[in-house]
C-alpha cells in the first residue's frame, strides 16, 4: 500500500556543487538538479566537501550540526556536518580540514584517500541527518562518491536505518572512473578480507577502479544523456568499462541534463550588453557589435561571429579546429575563442590570431563574464567533440539564440536537432564523423544560410531560443526513477501531471467529436465532405442499388434502346400510383435522404473505380434511364431537375471512364429532350407535394453507380440478392431511411414482372 503521507527523501552527493564549488559541469548539475526535485516535492539533502574554496559569505551561514568519527582503514577520522539552507535546498558540508582544506579540489597525490573519506563520511552520516529524515534515495555522483554504493552494502547492510536505502550512480564522464594502487584496498578502504568486494573493486592484478565498484554495487545506473548512455556501451566509449555497462544494460538509462532557466535568461542577464528575447532580438546585434570592439574584431554586422567556449583539448575537438582554421577564417566567417588547455592549442590559436587581425580571437583564460557577453553576442556556436556526455554550452548558446554547430555524439546529438533546408526545423548544425573536413563543411552550410537567406537564419534563431532545457524536465524523469526504486511511496507530481495531460485530452475530444455531431446538418445541405463516419450507413442503400442495376441490366441485355425506353415508360407510370402513398413521408425524409445519397456516392467511388469498361458502360445504360424517369416525375422546375443530375452523372462517370463519359452524356439528354414534349401534360398534373420525392429520385440516381455492376454470373442470381438485401433494407433506425427503403422494394418488383413479360 502506497504512503501518501511520506515524501520521497533523497541525499545527493556531489564533490563540487554551485554557486559554492564548481570546475565543471557536475558542478551545475548539483547545483540545479536538487533545486527542481524540491519544487517538485521531493524533501533533499545535498552533501558537498567542505573545502578551504568556498566564500566567506557562504561559511558564515554554516551551522554546525553534527560531528562524529569515520573509521577508515586502520584509521578513525573526524567528520563534521555543517548545514545550510540556500533557495529552499538543505546543503550537508563534510568537514575535515586535512582533507579539504586546500587550494583545489582536486589533483592530489591522495585523492584515492580524500574520496574513499568522503564516500564512507556520506554512509555513515545517514545516521546524522535532521529528525524525521529517513533517506529512501542515495544518489551518488561520478567516481568522487562511488565507493558509496560499495561501503552501504558491505558495511551497512542489515541495519534498520540502510535496509530502505536504494541507490543510484550518476556517470557524467566515464572517462575519469577513479584508478588507484590496490594497496588502498586494505589500507584505506579495508575490504581486501572480503572476497566479493575485493574482485569487484579491482580492475586488473595491481589497481581497483572506484566506478567500477560503484557500476557493480549500485541498485540503479544513470548518465546524462540517452545517446551516451548507448555510446559507452561500446569499445570505442567505454573506457574499459563498457563490460560492465552492458551487462547491467538492465539497470542503465540516460536522462537530459537541464541549465538554470532563470540564471542564462538574455532577458534579464545583468552581465551582457544589452537584454532581449524571441520576439525582440534588437539587443543581440548591440552585444555583437559590443564584442567584436572588445575582442578587436572588425565590427560588421554581415559577418557571422562564432566562438567558443571551451577547455582547449583533444576532447573538445581541437585537432579539427586546428585542421580546418585556415579555410574558415579566409572564407570570411569571425571567430573568437576563449578557454585554457593544452599548450600546443593555445599557442596555435595565438598563431592564427596573428596571421587573421580583425578575423581571428583567442583569449588564453578563464573569464566567466566573458564567456556569458561570448554566449550572447556570436550568430554560431562551435562544439566538435570527439565525445560529450551531455555537454551544457551547446544548450546555453540556444537559450542566447545562437546556432550550434556540433559533431553527432552523446548529448551535442540528443540536444540538437540539425537545419533541414526543405522543411526549415532543427535549432542547428551537425556532423557526424570526427574529421575537419566535415567540420569546415557544416560551418560554411551556416555561413551560407546567414549569408542567403537571412528569413530562414531567423526562424532557426526562434526555433532555437524556444527549446525547452529546464531541469523540471529532468528532474521529473529522476524522480520517475526514485519512485520506481520506492514503489510503497505514493508519488504526488504525476497524479498533478496526469490531470492536466487529460484536460486536454478532454478539449481535443468534442474538437473531434464536433464534426461527427455536426454531420446530419453537413449532409442535409448535400455537403459530401465529412465522409467516413457515415460510410456504415450507406451501405444498405448500396445493396438496394444493385438490384436495381440487375434488372435494368437484365432489360437492356434483351431488348433495343427503343424497348428501354418503354419498359422505363411502364415502370414510371407505375411509381406514380404510390406517390399519394408515400407523399407526407418523403416530405419529410428528403433531405436526409438526399444527404445519403450524397454520402452513398462518395463512398462507393472506389467500387467503381474497379468496375471493367464493360460494366460501367452498361451502369451508364441504365443511369439513363433512371434519368428519364427523372425528367417525367419532376414538376415545373424539370431544367433545374435536370441540370442536377448530369453533374451527379459526370462526378460518378468521371472515375470509371473519361473517354465514356460524353457518349453516355449524350444519349439520355436526347432522350430526355423528346420525353419532355411527350410528357407535357403529365408534369402539368404533378402536384408540388411530389417535389421532394422527385429531388430524392434524382438523388437516388447516382447511388445506380455506387457499386460495380455485377458479373454475368451475379445477373442470373438477381432475385436471390434482392432476397438477401431486404433485412438490411429494415437495419437503418432513421425513418427517413426507412422510407427510401419501402420505395426501392416496390419498384423493384415492378421493374421484375416488366422484365418478365418481355422476355416472354
């Protein structure tokens, strides 16, 4: 039974977290992730190292909470628990100043010892947490935190308190897994006396891995992106460890980092040189124009302006850059680059910015000011990795309404959707292989887009700045996660999500079924359009059709068009004397019956596309014969009757045979020109309450070409169909159908005995 009292409780481990620590993009991840689970509804605790880095102001708010002693190896070391409350996130700084209290996060000959410290200080400090926080969620956070999982299970494991606790393991680059000497395997972390931790740890005869303990302990796998989670599956991304990966595939999912929404907003960014937005873009050109002044670029606003932002490596793609730097800054496009690395690529950047004055810029620093008035003010945005987990500056650059242009892999794919020419979507540009070539061909294919056609360049620039990267996104698929992993935990947010999923829904139903309800009115004013949902209904009338098409087939097979002509005489006669009859009926039915006839038409237009040449020239027969009955049963208005039908004729004819058409037109007006002199007298003596009853004749007349006419062998078996099309003809509730049911069945009847007596 799920508890709907209890809030999901989740402990989130970091080694760096912002505003208070951050190298990278775990940093940001901390920073943000925990904040969208709280106004989610989840209840967190972020714990961090406390080191000698962090701001005064933000040491200042520190309350100390708890202290205890971390045993470690041979080794008991103090841990201090020092909390604070920043934008609605509880915050668990690690206290001990041997370990933390230095220059740097990271980079030191005993990190091995400084984590393996800090992940036994997490487990043990879930015994320390405030009154009525139970942790439910362990989330533990790339290889800094990934002996977590392994302490928890071996020596925790059984105590009431960690039974609840599941966890999850957070890649964010699988490259850095934490490798060290095995010696620490007794020394520091003190498992080597257990076989299973100790074989799990280890990653060949004289090192362990610490992701490696933490992929193998871990109740559930996470990375940043869906496509990376498939890529280090794989040789090629795995780092060694795609093993593993694969084999807990299972328990592996990648899920889209996020940014701070409100923190790159160019609406309201203090640090750039002029605000904007979708709508009003204006501010850009001020900041393009601004950076091309600082960087000492030419200020012209018909060149496009790409940077980057980026750690001058390998990794980030530098070699392509250096491969293909010539070819686009002589093919005109600007480019300014700021970040530190490796000293080859800082002193090629520094080459090429002398050898392209006004074109080319390379800031050798780390400036975060700069990097945000960079994001702001360029037209393109370059990312060519070789691989990226998720990457983030590829997502800040779109919220600044500038293109990226990325290599297809990890989060640049998943996150960018490549411009396509023809239909105008995508938010960018992209490559697939690691090749310079390729790279210089996808920044000419924006150059030449912001060159061309600057309406389509816009659109891009729209299509990008609209893209939805809120953590809120992310965060409701972790918690989809911690649920999963926490089933008796009643989950609030989705009964929320559902409710205004459905309301939707709720509109786009009568939306749909609007058409539907409207119909009967669409059809009483003939309009075929709303076909399919009466297409059922139709089908009686269609039947009734065909028998009729057998007799008059079955006529015209045995006499000479005179002799049809006759027979069609005897037959209308005939109708006539059930006019009064059915008068007050068909009044009322005829527009109804009119629309079914309409809709029988359209519904039987595929039949008779089937139909052979022979049989649609002998349907065509018989169409006009009904058109003379037609012409005899009308009232005053016969021109109006008549210019009526042959539209119907030629819509029915048109499907079945073009060449046909105007020799079958032909011979039925001739007819129905010498009928009208003839029958003069007749028409004179029809009352006006047969009108109706002839519209709903003269609509009748194209459901004749509904269906195919039939095959020699279906016109012997003629009265066995129209034995078997009479219960359906009683199927329709409509009274009005009802009515065009009971008149077909007598003039059939009629049409039998006059094809009988001539057969005679």
């Amino acid at each position: 039974m799920a508890d709907s009292s209890k809030k999901m409780q989740i402990v989130f481990a970091s080694a760096e977290c912002a505003p208070f620590v951050k190298t990278g993009g775990l940093g940001d991840v901390a920073g943000s992730l925990p904040a969208a689970l709280v106004r989610a509804g989840a209840e967190v605790i972020v714990m961090v190292p406390k080191y000698a880095t962090i701001k005064d102001e933000y040491k200042a708010q520190m309350e100390h909470f708890s202290d205890f002693y971390v045993s470690l190896g041979w080794r008991n070391e103090y841990c201090g628990l020092e909390k604070l409350e920043h934008d609605g996130v509880t915050y668990m700084f690690i206290d001990n100043e041997r370990y933390f209290a230095r220059d740097y996060p990271y980079g030191f000959f005993d990190d091995g010892e400084r984590f393996a410290f800090f992940s036994k200080a997490i487990t043990e400090s879930l015994q320390h947490l405030p009154a009525g926080f139970e942790c439910d969620i362990l989330h533990c956070n790339d290889w800094q935190t990934a002996l977590a999982p392994v302490f928890l299970r071996e020596f925790y494991q059984g105590l009431p308190l960690y039974d609840r606790v599941k966890t999850v393991f957070s890649i964010h680059n699988v490259a850095f897994q934490g490798q060290f000497s095995d010696t620490v395997m007794e020394d520091i972390l003190g498992v080597a006396h257990i076989p299973a931790a100790a074989s799990q740890l280890r990653c060949d005869a004289c090192s362990v891995n610490y992701m490696l303990g933490a992929l193998r302990y871990a109740d559930a796998i996470t990375t940043v992106s869906p496509t990376y989670a498939n890529e280090i599956q794989t040789p090629e991304f795995g780092e060694g460890l795609d093993g593993v990966l694969r084999e807990r595939s299972y328990a592996l999912q990648g899920i889209l980092n996020g940014i701070d929404v409100a923190g790159f907003d160019p609406a309201t960014d203090k640090r750039i040189a002029a605000n904007y937005t979708v709508e009003d873009r204006s501010g850009k050109a001020v900041c393009k124009a601004k950076l091309q002044e600082e960087l000492g670029l030419e200020v012209r606003d018909d060149r496009p302006l790409m940077v980057m932002v980026t750690r001058l490596t390998r990794q980030k793609g530098m070699d392509l850059v250096m491969y293909a730097l010539d070819r686009i800054l002589a093919g005109g496009v600007q480019l300014a680059v700021l970040g530190t690395g490796d000293r080859d690529y800082e002193d090629g950047l520094r080459y090429f910015q002398d050898k392209y004055p006004g074109t080319m810029a390379a800031r050798i620093e780390f400036d975060p000011a700069l990097s945000q008035r960079m994001y702001a003010a360029a037209d393109m945005f370059l990312m060519p990795s070789k691989f990226e987990p998720c990457g983030l500056s590829q997502i800040i650059a779109m919220r600044y309404g500038t293109l990226p242009i990325v290599r297809e892999t990890g989060g640049l794919k998943d996150t960018v959707i490549p411009y396509n020419e023809f239909t105008g979507e995508g938010t960018g540009f992209s490559f697939s292989n690691f090749n310079g070539d390729e790279m210089g061909d996808a920044v000419f294919r924006a150059a030449r887009l912001f060159w061309d056609n600057r309406d389509a360049w816009n659109q891009l620039v729209t299509q990008a700045m609209s893209q939805d990267f809120s953590w809120t996104r992310s965060a409701d698929k972790y918690l989809g996660l911690y649920f999963f992993m926490h089933p008796e935990i009643e989950r609030p947010a989705p009964v929320v999500e559902a409710a205004a999923v459905e309301e939707p829904k709720a509109e786009e139903k009568p939306d749909e079924a609007d058409p539907v309800k409207a119909e009967p009115e669409v059809k009483a004013e003939a309009t075929p359009e709303p076909e399919p949902e009466v297409k059922p209904a139709a089908k009686p009338a269609a039947k009734k059709t065909t028998t009729r098409k057998t007799t008059a087939k079955k006529a015209t097979t045995t006499k000479a068009a005179a002799s049809k002509t006759t027979a069609v005489k005897t037959t209308t006669s005939r109708k006539r004397t059930t006019a009064a009859a059915k008068k007050a009926a068909e009044a009322e039915a005829a527009p109804e019956v009119k629309a079914d006839a309409v809709e029988a038409k359209a519904a039987a237009k595929a039949p008779a596309k089937a139909a052979t040449k022979k049989t649609t020239a002998t349907a065509k027969k018989a169409t006009a014969a009904k058109k003379i009955t037609t012409t005899k049963s009308t009232t005053t208005k016969a021109a109006t009757t008549k210019a009526a039908t042959k539209p119907a004729a030629k819509v029915e004819g048109t499907p079945a045979e073009p060449k046909a058409e105007a020799a079958v037109e032909a011979k039925p007006t001739a007819k129905t020109t010498t009928l009208k002199r003839a029958t003069t007298t007749a028409k004179k003596s029809t009352t006006k309450a047969a009108a109706p009853k002839a519209e709903a004749k003269a609509e009748d007349k194209p459901t004749v070409k509904a269906k195919p006419a039939p095959k020699p062998a279906e016109v012997k078996t003629a009265p066995k169909a129209t034995a078997k099309a009479e219960p359906v003809k009683e199927a329709p509730v409509s009274p009005a159908a009802s009515a065009e049911e009971k008149a077909p069945t007598k003039k059939t009847s009629v049409r039998k005995a006059t094809a009988t007596r001539k057969r005679r």
